[in-house]
C-alpha cells in the first residue's frame, strides 16, 4: 500500500484551551478520493491547510508521498482549493489561469498548452474569454479547481468542494473528480453533503473534536459500524399480518416489529444487527413458506449520513 497523505500525533492548538487537532493520525491510500467527514469546529480546515503548508502544526508529522513535509513541498505535490475562494473578476477566465500558471513558472507554448488543457478538462473551454464574475457558482468552483492543477499536483485538497452548488453542478463535480482520481491523483475532500461522499469516495474518514472517529475504505466502515437495520414488508392479504407479526417477533434477529401508521399492511422491523443478503431471503422465505402473502420487502442498513449523526452524538456526549 502506498501512502499519499500520512499524520502521525498530529496536533495543533490555537490557544492554550482550544486544542484543534489532537493527536490526528490520517492515512490516504495514493490515487483515491478521501471523504473527510466532520461537524463545523471539528478540525476539518485545520488539518486541510497544514496539509497545504498553510499553517504550522503545533506537534506531530506529516508526509506526502512518503516526503516530510515543508513549504516546498507542499507546493509542488499539493494543490489547495480552500471553502471561501477569491476570485479576480476582472479577468477573463483564461487569464486566471495563465496568471496563476505564470506563478509556477510556466511560460511560452508550455503555458499555453496547459491553460487549454486545463480548461477542457473542467468543461470551461467556451467560456475561456468571459469575465469570472459573469461564471455561475458551479463554473467558478470548476475555474478554482483548475487552478489548483496548474502545476499538475499529485495530491488534491478540497475544502467543501461542493458547497452552494445546485444538483446539476454538484453531478458535474462528482464526474470531474472521478476524471481526476483516473488520471492517478489523490482527492481528499471535506464536505457536509454526506450523500455526495457516499456516491464518489473510496474511503472516509469521520473527525469530531479534533480527533479521528475511525477511518478506512467506505464500504469496510459502513459495516464495522452498522448496529442495525430497518425493514419494510407489506403483506398483499390483511388476513396475514397478524401471523406475520407473530413469525417475525419470534425471529431471534428481530429487535421490533409492528404495523406502519399508514398503512395496515405494511410493517416496520427493527433488526439487532445489519443483514446480509441470505439472512434477508432466509426471513422472506420464512414468511412464504408459512403462507404469508408478501407484495413488498426492502431492508437497508444505516446510511452515511445517519452514521454520521450517531457517531458525531456519542462523540460529543462523551467529551461534553
């Protein structure tokens, strides 16, 4: 496995009582997109901007493809898209671009070259002679993002990428960094649209308080936290839901069961842990063979989003 973005007790305290980051130890896979996952204060945009050589840790290390990191560093592997951006509205897109590829030294056909390329790649090539305060939110998150390509950086933060961006833009957003993470760079993004992580990273991390929560692929966390799952089953016969009621609370993996508000014969159950996909057929098939009429029968485990609140909540009861 190697390593693009590796913390060890990394910790910084802006004052003597307020402690940012405690002890933060992050591992990001080379050439995956990172969901990084917290409430507001949690210690998000701190870690982003030492990550970027923003700001100095008060303790701890940090390495970048294997490199300790240092402001050189950080400038040629990193490339730092922060939540509130500026933006030069006099300038026309295209000359944002050169501007900030001049600043890393690129000159003549070279510039050129990858101020095309660059605005090809974030779909902004008929715009390239408009002014940047006449681009949409979702077209200035775009032009940022090419910016912090112009020196074609392994390694992408994102602060909130998503931030304020209509649907459309926020699926055009999710292309472009799968585009991105094709192309062998390593993505780590901070956001709150938990569900747009869910849909384009590969691994997450939750912080809370400074300190991280748990972190690993998605689909490893998901289930090393799922606790339990919810079932809806509808029963074509009114008849049978009494006997459906019965068989399901004798089930040993059924925690509660009974009938839905709206509608008679639906039920909700509550399972004491997350099911696989044979232990739901093993339960539907259950009902069949007893005779049940079953129309309808969905179940599901936790989503990000609710992980998210539950471990968040315990995190902070516990601190509190």
């Amino acid at each position: 496995m190697t390593l693009a973005i590796e913390t060890i007790d990394l910790t910084h305290r802006y004052n003597k009582k307020l402690v940012a980051l405690d002890r933060l130890n992050l591992r990001v896979e080379q050439g995956c997109i990172y969901g990084f996952i917290g409430p507001n204060g949690a210690g998000k945009t701190t870690t982003l901007r030492i990550l970027a050589g923003l700001l100095s840790p008060t303790k701890g290390e940090v390495r970048l493809l294997g490199e300790r990191l240092t402001t050189r560093a950080a400038q040629r592997l990193v490339g730092y898209m922060p939540d509130f951006f500026g933006v030069y509205d006099d300038l026309r897109v295209w000359e944002y671009l050169d501007f900030f590829a001049r600043c890393y030294g690129l000159r003549g056909a070279r510039l050129r070259q990858v101020v095309d390329e660059l605005l090809d790649l974030v779909d902004l090539a008929g715009k390239r002679d408009a002014f940047v305060q006449t681009l949409s939110r979702g077209m200035q998150q775009r032009l940022c993002l090419a910016h912090a390509l112009v020196h074609d950086p392994p390694v992408l933060l994102l602060d909130e990428p998503a931030s304020g961006l209509d649907p459309r833009a926020r699926v055009e957003l999710r292309e472009l960094l799968r585009t991105l993470r094709d192309m062998g760079k390593t993505i780590m993004l901070s956001s709150h649209i938990l569900s747009e992580l869910a849909e384009v990273c590969d691994a997450i991390g939750i912080i809370d308080h400074g300190r991280m929560i748990i972190s690993g692929p998605l689909a490893e966390v998901q289930q090393q936290l799922a606790t339990g799952a919810r079932a809806r089953l509808r029963i074509a016969r009114e008849s049978d839901v009494v006997l459906a009621l019965a068989l399901l609370q004798r089930h040993p993996l059924v925690s509660a069961a009974g009938a839905a508000a709206a509608d008679p014969r639906a039920l909700i159950i509550d399972f004491s842990e997350a099911l696989n996909e044979e232990q739901c057929a093993a339960i539907l098939a259950e009902l069949v063979n007893a005779g049940v009429a079953v129309s309808e029968f969905s179940a599901r485990s936790e989503n990000l989003e609710e992980l998210f609140l539950r471990l968040t909540a315990n995190t902070g009861q516990a601190n509190g």
